[in-house]
C-alpha cells in the first residue's frame, strides 16, 4: 500500500515535467555537439545530456566568471599552464588553485562545528552510499525560501533519503552570474528542522552556492551537520532536468582534512 502511494506520486512528478525542452546554457551554442572536424578543425563535443537523454550532467563547468561566495569579482584566474609544450615543455601540465567550496560542491560536517573538524570529520570520510543512489528532484514554490511551511507542502514520502530541491535559484540562472547575489534562495532555520525532524532525507541537494538562505546561512547548516548524517551537495545544475526520481551518482575528492570538495554529479534516469 505504502509503496504504491509512493509509486503514484513520483509517477505524478515525471509526468508533469517531462515535456520541459533542455535549455541553453550560458557560454555553448548548441547543447548537441560532437566530434567533429579534421586535423586543422578540431571541435571537442561539450554536453550537458549524454547518451541520448539518458545522462543529465548537474556540475557546474568552472569558469573564471562563475560566482563565488560574499564576492563580486568571481572566481577569477584559477587555471594556469605551468608546463607549456609552447615553452618548451615535453607536454602540457596546469594546474589550479581553487577554494574547497567552489562551484558545485559537498559540506561535510567539520564546515560548522569545530569540534568535528579537529575530529577529522572531513570529506574522506563521506558515505559514497548516500553520496550514490535513488534521488527525487522536486520543484519548490517559487515564493519562498525553503521553511518548515514550504516543506510540509511538498509531500515528500518517508523513506525518501535523498532529495535536490529546485528553486527560484535555477529561473534566475544565478548560478550563471559572477556577483553573488545574497538574495538567493535556501533553508530557514525552521525548514531546516522540519527535515531533519519529519523526513528521512539524509542528502541534501541545492541549486545555488549554500543550502541555508543568506540570513541564517549559520544557523541552518548547524541544523543539518550536527547528527553529521546529512551530507550538503550545494550549487548544482538543475536546469532542465525534468522533476522525478533518478538515479544520481556523485563523487568529491579525497581531500584529507577538508570540510568541503568540489564533486562531479551526474543523474541517471
Ligand atoms: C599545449 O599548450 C599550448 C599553449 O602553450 C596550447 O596551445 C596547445 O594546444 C596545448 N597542446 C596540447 C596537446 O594540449
Ligand atoms: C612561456 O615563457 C615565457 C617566458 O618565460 C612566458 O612569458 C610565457 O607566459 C610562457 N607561456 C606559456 C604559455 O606558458
Ligand atoms: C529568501 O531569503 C533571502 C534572504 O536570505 C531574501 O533576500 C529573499 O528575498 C528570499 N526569497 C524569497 C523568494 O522569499
């Protein structure tokens, strides 16, 4: 009975969103490119939908004009040529500095609580199994930050354990603009609670740079780190995806000793 409900609410979702036609992205001229071009031609294919719309890619490309946290400027000059073949060098090697939570990426626990960072709760130590597996992208109301009335409203299922929430981040394309913008949308402490208290959601996925609105940026990350069972995937891309239920595979870097890594997610439907 319990899971033919839930069978009829997710088929619910997919249904009303799956005639959205995939958008532009900022910066591409088509979304469907291959290889093509001789020697003296070459063209690299850059997709967002691989395997003919099998494959939704949701990480963020890095580029010097994404945003950045409390910033204006963006990113910036993070990619160099340190070894050029133009130079001299045998091959072509870069390399890149770049701020742990740039871009699409994950929050492990030590990010708020000091006392889990001197622990070692850093990214090395995620669950891969929540990081991978079957994820429900819903579409919130775009008149709101995320509060505890926004998530009752939703109707998300017991037994749903990961959850990307589009917002009115993903209309506005703020994810697309070099100035942080602090009028993006996010948890209130209060959402945040009702999560952690009502549901089984222990991934958390958002479309703009923090899960938490700017005016509690502190006090809702500290609601959802404590247990240190909820894992934070924030700034993803979620343009153009239908809402559903999908597969979703996520991967950060073993950085040891960081409370955050830049992660590469994919949805699989
Ligand atoms: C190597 O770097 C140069 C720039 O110095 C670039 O023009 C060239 O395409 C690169 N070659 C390869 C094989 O990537
Ligand atoms: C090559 O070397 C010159 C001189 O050191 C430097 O000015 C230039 O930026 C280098 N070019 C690349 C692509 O590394
Ligand atoms: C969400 O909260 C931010 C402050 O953190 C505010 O600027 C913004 O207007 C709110 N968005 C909506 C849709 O209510």
């Amino acid at each position: 009975m319990k899971s033919l409900f839930i069978f009829a609410f997710f088929s619910a979702i997919s249904i009303a969103a799956a005639s959205t036609a995939y958008p532009s992205i900022p910066g591409l001229d088509s979304g469907d490119c291959s290889l093509t071009g001789d020697e003296t031609n070459l063209v690299p294919p850059r997709r967002e939908v691989y395997d003919d719309g099998r494959l939704f890619d949701i990480t963020h490309r890095f580029v010097p004009e994404m945003p950045v946290w409390d910033s204006k400027e963006g990113l910036g000059h993070f990619l160099w040529l340190a070894d050029s073949m133009k130079n001299g060098s045998r091959a072509n090697g870069s390399a890149m500095k770049l701020g742990v939570h740039t871009g699409t990426h994950v929050d492990a626990p030590g990010h708020f609580y000091d006392n889990y960072f001197d622990a070692g709760f850093d990214v090395d130590t995620l669950d891969i199994g929540l990081l991978n597996g079957l994820v429900l992208l819903v579409d919130v109301p775009r008149d709101n930050n995320i509060t505890a009335e926004v998530m009752k409203s939703l109707y998300i299922p017991k037994g749903v354990r990961r959850v990307l929430f589009r917002t009115l981040n993903t209309d506005r394309k703020l994810m697309f603009k070099k100035e942080f913008d602090t009028s993006y949308v996010g948890f209130m402490e209060d959402g945040a609670k009702w999560l952690v208290e009502n549901t089984d959601i222990k991934l958390v996925g958002v479309d703009y740079l923090s899960v938490a609105a700017y005016v509690h940026s502190v006090q809702s990350h500290l609601v959802f780190l404590e247990s240190r069972e909820i894992i934070l995937v924030e700034g993803l891309k979620l343009d153009g995806v239908p809402a559903g239920i999908y597969s979703l595979n996520c991967l950060p870097l073993r950085l040891v000793g960081s409370e955050a890594s830049p992660i590469r997610c994919i949805l699989n439907r």
